[in-house]
C-alpha cells in the first residue's frame, strides 16, 4: 500500500537564499505517528507549509497516496483538503471570535451542503472535547482550550494527514495527555497519517511510531524512535538529547555495567529492571 | 468590552440577531422622531424591562450602563440649558454678568431636559442590541443585510485581534515595568514608544502566519463561516411594534396633557 503521503527530494530556498529543506525524502504511513525530530530552525515549518501547498517546492514532490500533486488550483485545494496543519499558536490559526464559526470555515471553503457542515462541526467537537465551548468567545478560552478548537477546525475538512507543529509546546502536563489520548484515538479510530514536529524528546517514544531527525534542512537519520536512540551523538550535534529513561537507561549499561538492554519508556524500563531483578535472585 | 460579557451570557444570545436589531432600531429612530423627553424616559424603561427579563441581565447591571453616557449628556446639556438674557426677562436661575443675565428659564429647562431624556432612550435603545447580541452575531447580521463583505471581514478579523494585540502589549508593559521602565516620565515615555513600535511589528509578523494557516484551511478569498443554530426569535417583531406603539401613546398623552 502506498503511503499516506510522501516527499521525494523536496528542495526549498527563501528568497534571502537560505536553504530551509535540502533532498528532503520522507514518508508518513496511514495509522500511524511520524516524529519529526529536529532543533529551531531545522526546516520542521518549511517542511509542514511545504506539504500542505501553501509553500511551493523548487524542486522535487509530494506524492499524496502515491501520486504527484498538482501545483494548480484544484490540486492544491485538493491537497488542502487532504492535508491538515494545525499550527503551534492558536491565535495565529483561529480567527474569528466566535468558536463554532472558526471551526466551519474549512468545511464551508469545501463548498459542503449546510447539513453536512453542521455534522462535521459536531463531530470534531465532540472528538476534540470542545462542544461545551460553544457559546464562549475565542479570546474567553484557555491556551490548551484554544488548541483544541484549532485542531477541531482542521478536523472538519477530515484530512487524510494531520499536521501539527510543536503540539504540545505551552500545554500543562495533564494537556499533554489529553493531546496525546487524542492523537492515538485519531491514529487508531480514523487511521490518518499523523505527523508531528517535536523537540520535545520525552513525548517521542511515548506517541511516535517512525521517526525522522532534520537538521539543516536534512533527514539526517529515519527509523523508529528507538532505531533513533541508538545514536545519542547524532541527537546531541542537533541539539537534541535522549528521552529522561533512555538516558538513565544508557548510564547502567555504560556507566554501571548493568546488562539493561535500551528502553525509553516508563514502561519498558520497568519491564527491564524487573528482568534484572530476577535474574539477580536466580 | 463590558457589554459584550454580557451579550454572551444573555438568554436572548441564540436569538436570530436580525429580529434584535430591527426592535433596537425601531425604538431609537421612534424614540429620536418624537423628539420628546417622555418618550425617551418611556423607551429607557421599556428596554430596562425588556433587557431584564427577556435577557435576564440584572436590573442593577442596565442602571450601571445607563450611567455610563450619564456625563456626556449632562455636559451636552448644559450647553443647551445657559443662555444669555437681557437684563430684566423673568428666569428660573441666573447670574448677572456684564449688564446681561446668563443662566435658565422654563423654556430652555425643559428644552434640555428633553434632549437629555431623548439620548437616554436613544443609549437605552442601542442597549438592547449591545447587551443581547455579541459582536460576532451582529457583524453576520450586517453580511446578511448586503454590507460590503470586505467591511465586515475587516470588523470581525479587527474585533478578533483587538484581543490578541492586547495581550501582547500588556504582557511587554509588565516585563518593561518589572524591570522599572515605567519610573518617571521620560522613561514611561521612551517604554511606551518602544512597546507600541514592538506591537505594530509583532502584529506585521502575525498576519503572516495567519495568512498562512488560513490558506492552509482553503481560504480563497473570503471568510465565509457557518454561525451556529439561532432561535428564530420572530417573537420580537410584534414586540418591536408594541414598543413603537407604546412610545407613540405616551406622546400623544404627553401633548394631550399639554393641552
């Protein structure tokens, strides 16, 4: 099966002549989460405008279940459509101060009929958890409240790919598990393609199925994340570290000559000590 | 933005904004038509009762916005209560000043007491629609009755933003006044330029973005939204004509007891 979606040497230069993406060749499979690793700067925001045609390669394509997209006005509202960014302010994305009406606009530019708008509007606030927000003004809404109607407002137009830039930056802890509960149920129940960009290192074994690292404008490394945490140098020369557990795990291998195998997770690092454990008593 | 904390809590906030608008019209242009202070202070009361109970606003809170303008009007007035006299004319208060006498008669008090009562109805009138209808509402109202969409684009996106600037300047004065930019007048006045010149290019950088994620959204060229469900609130209309009808009794009682 093709993938969701797919970049094969996508080039991007602005126009002070900076390279912001270099070759870059990536790929996002439906039902799962696809980290984009990578410091400021890295190209994670060129990349996402890129795929969703608001930016314009000089060269190389995206390949939407693994056809080219067309550069004219119906494929790029084609791509639009298929394609949704949610992107790190709120404010930046929601614009109108009433929050039913922000999160029609996308289903209304579809041209849908006003029934179908209206289911559309209901279910994403319902999946995002922000029905009961309706009869508040946007500028009355939390920060975390906000990212959800922002992501209710791409929801609506029912992407095949989900886009989010640094979705947890600003969230308090308990919203980051929110985030990442609804994330899974997207992944899980709707099977989209979900990337997202992330220097966030704890949250990428927590929710990421594939990995990419960008640096320079580069893929520098592709793999899972734990193919990824094998190469803490690489990480750190992209002013990157290895998740908190990966890291405690790697000092009592090296450090402490323990026989810990990797893990990343709170999870798999229980599953290992207790290995050790009963090895110990054997 | 007090009236619109209201407008949100209103009972009347999933109403039709249509209907709102015409009964807060009708009563203003009936209200300023009659040109009469008992008809002002008839409308003033009339939508006091309509805004309490059909938007269940406390009684107190309409008294507060009616204070609000109370200022104004009373300077207006008493530009239109002094005038000047020949020594002599018979008036109820005044102060002779350089062989003439300034100050009030019957005629002119009751002239200004009209203008004042006449605005009263006019603020009660547009009270109506402020406190009931959130802003939102009545810009799509606007869009429906033919109002240039790039006008009431350009309300809603400022009306929007107001809010986003706001935050941005009063989170640079604090960290200007934590580190004491605002002691004294030279420095207040060098920290206010630099913070108002830091919010004009942040908001140039924003609308970048927001160009961006509405393009994302498949924004072409207009910021078509769907509001959510109103009430159709066809209730209002004949209420709209009670008011006006009750406005105009209370003028031809006042002209009847005028003789």
């Amino acid at each position: 099966m093709n993938p969701a979606i797919e970049t094969r040497e996508l080039c991007y230069t602005y126009e002070d002549g900076t390279a912001a993406l270099d070759h870059v060749s990536l790929k996002a499979e439906r039902g799962r989460i696809t980290g984009i690793l990578g410091a400021n700067g890295a190209g994670k925001s060129t990349l996402f405008l890129n795929l969703n045609g608001v930016l314009t390669p000089q060269s190389g394509e995206v390949l939407l279940d693994g056809a080219p997209v067309r550069r004219d006005r119906k494929g790029l509202a084609e791509l639009r459509r298929r394609v949704g960014i949610v992107f790190q302010d709120p404010d930046d994305q929601l614009f109108s101060a009433d929050v039913y009406r922000d999160i029609s606009f996308g289903a209304v530019n579809l041209g849908l009929p006003e029934a179908e708008v209206r289911r559309r509007v209901e279910a994403a606030m319902e999946r995002t958890g922000v029905a009961h927000l309706r009869d508040k003004p946007t500028h009355a809404l939390s920060f975390g409240q906000k990212k959800r109607a922002a992501i209710a407002g791409v929801l609506v137009m029912e992407p095949e790919v989900l886009i989010l830039d640094e979705p947890t930056a600003g969230l308090d802890p308990q919203g980051v598990s929110g985030l990442l509960a609804l994330l899974e149920q997207l992944r899980d129940g709707l099977n989209m393609a979900i990337l997202l960009a992330t220097h966030d290192m704890d949250l990428v074994p927590l929710c990421c199925d594939d990995a990419y690292l960008l640096g320079g404008g580069r893929v520098l490394a592709a793999g899972t994340p734990e193919e990824l945490f094998r190469q803490p140098g690489l990480l750190r020369e992209n002013h990157l570290r290895l998740p908190r557990i990966a890291h405690l795990m790697d000092i009592l291998h090296d450090k402490d000559g323990l026989d810990a195998g990797p893990a990343a997770t709170i999870g798999a690092a229980r599953r290992e000590i207790l290995r050790l454990l009963k090895e110990e008593e054997r | 933005m007090g009236t619109d904390r209201w407008a949100y809590q209103s009972r009347l906030r999933r109403v039709d904004p249509l209907p709102k608008l015409i009964l807060s019209l009708t009563a203003l242009v009936v209200c300023l038509c009659c040109g009469s202070g008992a008809v002002g202070l008839a409308t003033a009361a009339a939508m006091g009762v309509l805004i309490t109970a059909l938007g269940g606003l406390p009684p107190r809170v309409y008294l507060h916005f009616l204070k609000i303008p109370m200022a104004f009007l009373a300077v207006g007035c008493a530009t239109m209560l002094v005038h000047s006299y020949p020594a002599g004319t018979p008036v109820l208060a005044a102060l002779p000043v350089g062989g003439r006498l300034w100050g009030f008669d019957g005629a002119a008090l009751a002239a200004a007491a009209a203008l004042f009562f006449r605005a009263l109805g006019a603020v009660g009138a547009m009270y109506f629609l402020a406190l009931n209808t959130p802003v939102t509402d009545l810009t799509m109202c606007l869009g429906r009755l033919h109002v240039p969409r790039l006008l009431v684009e350009l309300m809603e996106l400022i009306y929007r933003f107001i809010f986003v600037l706001s935050e941005t300047a009063g989170s640079i004065r604090t960290a200007q006044a934590s580190r004491l930019g605002y002691q004294g007048l030279r420095r207040s006045l060098s920290s206010l330029g630099t913070m108002a010149s830091l919010v004009f290019l942040r908001a140039w950088r924003r609308a970048d973005r927001i160009y961006a994620a509405l393009e994302s959204r498949g924004y072409a060229g207009s910021l078509t939204t769907l509001p959510g469900d109103y009430a159709p609130g066809r209730g209002l209309y004949p209420l709209a004509l009670a008011v006006a009808a009750g406005q105009l009794a209370v003028l031809f009682a006042e002209r009847g007891v005028l003789g």
